[in-house]
C-alpha cells in the first residue's frame, strides 16, 4: 500500500485489542522492548518517517516513540485528535487519573456507565458499592470481583440515539470515561448533557513535546513535504 509522497506504508498494533479491524497495509502485532527495540526496528526496516498515531492515553508509548525517532535519526509526527471540551450544558467532574475518578463517583452507590479499556477497569474494584455497566471492545475476564456488575462488548462507533437510550434504560447517574477526543464515542457526552448526567471525565496524560497534527490530511501533507526533501 502506497501513501502520497511514494511512501510504503506499514502498521504497528499494541495488540491489546482480540480482534482489530483489518488495516490494508502490512501490519505487526505487540510491543517493541522498549526505545531500545524501536530504535533497532527503525533503523532495520531502514524507516524514513514515524507516525505516532496511538491512542491519546498511551503515553508510554508515544515517550518511547519521540526518544527512538530522536536517536535513530528519523522524522516524527503524532497524530492526535483534540479533546473533547466541556460545553456549557454539561456537568463533568474531572479527574487526573483512573483511580482519582473512581473516588470522585463518592461513596453512595451510583449507577454507572464505564468507558475504559478492559486493561483499565480492575480500578473499579476499589468502589464495589457502585453498579457497573462496562462498555468494551472484548470481554472483561476475568469479570470484576464487584457485587453488581453487567458487561457489554461493543466497537464503536455509538450513535447519540442508541447512548441515550442505553443510558434510560439502565437508569445511568454517572458516567465514567477517559477524554479520548473524536467522533466515535462522543454519543455518550452528547446523551449525558441532553439527559443531565454527570460524567467522571479523566484527563489526558502528558506527552511528549513533538511536531503534532490533528488529521491524516496534514499527516499526508507532511509526508509530501518530506518527501520532496529527500
């Protein structure tokens, strides 16, 4: 598969989702070890330019990417869509962390929908008076050992409609999500606002300070400029 610019494109999964969507391009599974491993692929695959586009809460691995792109001598760019803002209608709590959110849902029980990454949700176990309902792309397994838990497995993207709906049906108070930014699940914000629902919002981790877009056209354009200078 060829990008503009007469570039060979490649893919490089974490390989935490079961079943990812076929890609199209030549495409590799779990991680490097580390900067050192990266560099090393990089300079192996004879690499002309990174594209950082994971998820805006993996953080290790766009540190990882910055450092082995620095020393391997190759061009970077990230690809990260904005977060999603707080309108004047809705009613966030906001948290640093998945543990901090947890504590902010407060100690009455609550009904709440969690948005987290099946990886993430071993944190809910700290607050078993609540009642669960977990949104994820593969099962939760083992389940939580909490007393009240119901589970879905999903892949966006979520229609407002069908999250509202969700959200009346299971009598959902509380919303636990990451600020993932993108169209694909901002159903749910846009239900939460229109029915009052507050949503536990947890922020983005630091990243690292690199040249950074926010769509694949000016991933594309990037790509075209760099390589007219080579």
């Amino acid at each position: 598969m060829q990008a503009r610019g007469g570039f060979a494109l490649s893919l490089s999964l974490a390989g935490r989702t079961r079943n990812p969507l076929p890609m199209g391009a030549p495409t590799r599974s779990g991680g490097f070890g580390g900067v050192e491993g990266l560099e090393a692929h990089l300079k192996a695959e004879r690499i002309d330019a990174l594209i950082d586009a994971t998820h805006p809460f993996a953080a290790t691995m766009s540190h990882n990417a910055a450092q082995a792109a620095r020393r391997a001598g190759v061009p970077l760019l990230a690809l990260l869509r904005p977060p999603w803002q707080r309108q004047p209608a809705d009613v966030w709590t906001q948290a640093a962390s998945i543990p901090e959110a947890v504590e902010k849902l407060g100690p009455a029980p609550r009904r709440v929908l969690v948005a987290l990454g099946r990886n993430e949700v071993r944190a809910l176990e700290a607050a078993p008076q609540h009642a669960y309902l977990v949104r994820s792309i593969d099962p939760v397994d083992p389940p939580l050992n909490v007393p009240q838990a119901r589970y879905i497995e999903a892949r966006g993207p979520f229609a407002e409609a069908d999250d509202h709906a969700l959200l009346t049906a299971h009598r959902i108070d509380a919303i636990l999500s990451k600020n993932s930014g993108g169209e694909a699940t901002y159903g749910k914000i846009n239900a939460a606002r229109a029915l009052g629902i507050e949503v536990v919002m947890v922020a983005r981790p630091a990243r690292p300070e690199v040249e950074t877009v926010a769509s694949v056209v000016q991933v594309l354009g990037w790509l075209e400029t760099l390589g007219r200078s080579t």
